[in-house]
C-alpha cells in the first residue's frame, strides 16, 4: 500500500458478530481497471485498501464498453446477488459510466453513439433505480487524449462531447443530491502534459500512475458508507 493511500485509510470497527458493509462499484472500464496490470485499477486498490482497514467488502461489477443503459439494465439484479446473507443487501453503490455514449462513430464529425437527448434520460433512469436500492455516488469520467484518436478504428472520442455528457450526469446528481467526483474537471486543471501522462496510448484508458492518482481522488472525497444512512434515505431492501 502506498504512503498516500494508507495515510488516507479512516480506522474501521465493527461488534464481534457485525458483518461489515457491502460497496458495490459497476460501470464501464474505469470501473473495471483496465489499463493497470500493476495494481488492477482504482476500485481493485481501494479493495486492498478497505481489505487491509478491516473496513467495507467492495465489488467490482464493471463490463469494459458498458453504457449508461446498459448497466441500468443488469443493475438491480446484480445488487440483489450481492446481499451474501439473508434478507440483507449491500449498503452503497459508486457509479461510474458515461464516456463510452459519448463518442462519434466513424468520423470526427459522426453521430454520437448514444444521442444526448436519449442518454438524459437513461441517466434519469438509471439513478432513479439506483436510488431506489441503496444510497449512491458517482464518480465521474476521466477526459480523453484527443491526438490519439480514432480508438479501434471507429470511435471518435473529445473533450467537448466529453463535458456535455457529463454534465448531464453531474446535473442529475446535484437534483437528486447524489456525491458525485467530478474527476473530468479535475484533470484539465493539470493540463494536457499531465492528462497525456496518465492515459494509455489509446488515449482513453488510465494507465498505472492514473489509476494511482484515481484511488488517491476517491479516497479523500468518498462520504464514509455509514454516514450516508439516514431516515432520509431510501429504505433498505427485504
């Protein structure tokens, strides 16, 4: 574990017979880590993390390409496998999906894959469901390297379609008063330099140093999971 992770690690505690929290991660391939050979991706390092601080039991349910409608449509079912005990189901969901409705197919000035108008509402639906389930948060998408496009031959990543799409994500957040960890904006305020230097060379994907930087984002904004549970939060699933 890295000196900025540990030092970043709230001490956990629970009763002889409490089972410790469940922390469902889903999304695309950010969720999922690819690109980091060494260390999995941020959610695998904050696994590892809570792991060692006997803290929450984490899930990584991301699919690589996964969209917005997508992981709306596998997420209930998925949160109900993941209860582990009777009549229990896990206590938080982090969010992170977007980026891949956002590209354009086969030219630069292509349709969007998902038209903005439709992803709104898929947006809407999907954190209707998932608060219907469990508290939620969201982390956001990191922005592209622009010279490297096109990624397989076909899809035509930016930054301009990037912000607008994820905007539509981080508004509906603000609405629903969901956390969410806009690490697009974050990014750009290090510059192009810095952004190149933590992407793969596909231009999209975090490699080791970006996951690294990812994990130390998160840990430092992410609310406690039992803080979030309050009477006015959604009541729990039986």
């Amino acid at each position: 574990m890295t000196a900025t992770a540990a030092s970043s690690i709230r001490p956990f505690s629970t009763a002889r017979f409490e089972h410790p929290p469940k922390v469902i991660a889903i999304g695309d391939s950010l969720v999922y880590g690819y690109g980091d050979p060494v260390g999995g991706g941020w959610v695998e390092r904050l696994r590892r993390v809570w792991m060692e601080a006997q803290g929450p039991v984490l899930y990584n349910l991301g699919i690589r390409g996964d969209r917005v409608a997508q992981v709306a449509e596998r997420l209930e079912q998925e949160f109900r496998y993941r209860g582990e005990i009777r009549n229990q189901v896990p206590d938080q969901l982090i969010l992170s999906v977007g980026v891949n409705d956002s590209p354009r197919l086969g030219r630069p000035e292509g349709r969007n894959v998902t038209d903005l108008a439709i992803f709104s509402e898929q947006v809407e639906t999907l954190l209707t469901t998932a608060q219907a389930l469990c508290p939620v948060v969201v982390v956001g998408m990191v922005p592209v390297n622009e010279a490297k496009m096109p990624f397989f031959d076909c899809f035509y990543f930016n930054q301009a379609d990037q912000y607008r799409y994820k905007e539509v994500m981080k508004q509906a957040c603000q609405a629903r008063q969901i956390p969410y960890l806009d690490i697009f904006e974050r990014w750009l305020e290090r510059g192009p330099a810095w952004i190149e230097a933590h992407l793969m060379d596909d231009g999209i994907h975090p490699n080791v140093a970006g996951y690294k930087a990812l994990l130390d984002e998160v840990l430092h904004w992410l609310p406690p999971v039992k803080s979030l549970k309050s009477s006015a939060l959604p009541q729990r699933l039986h």
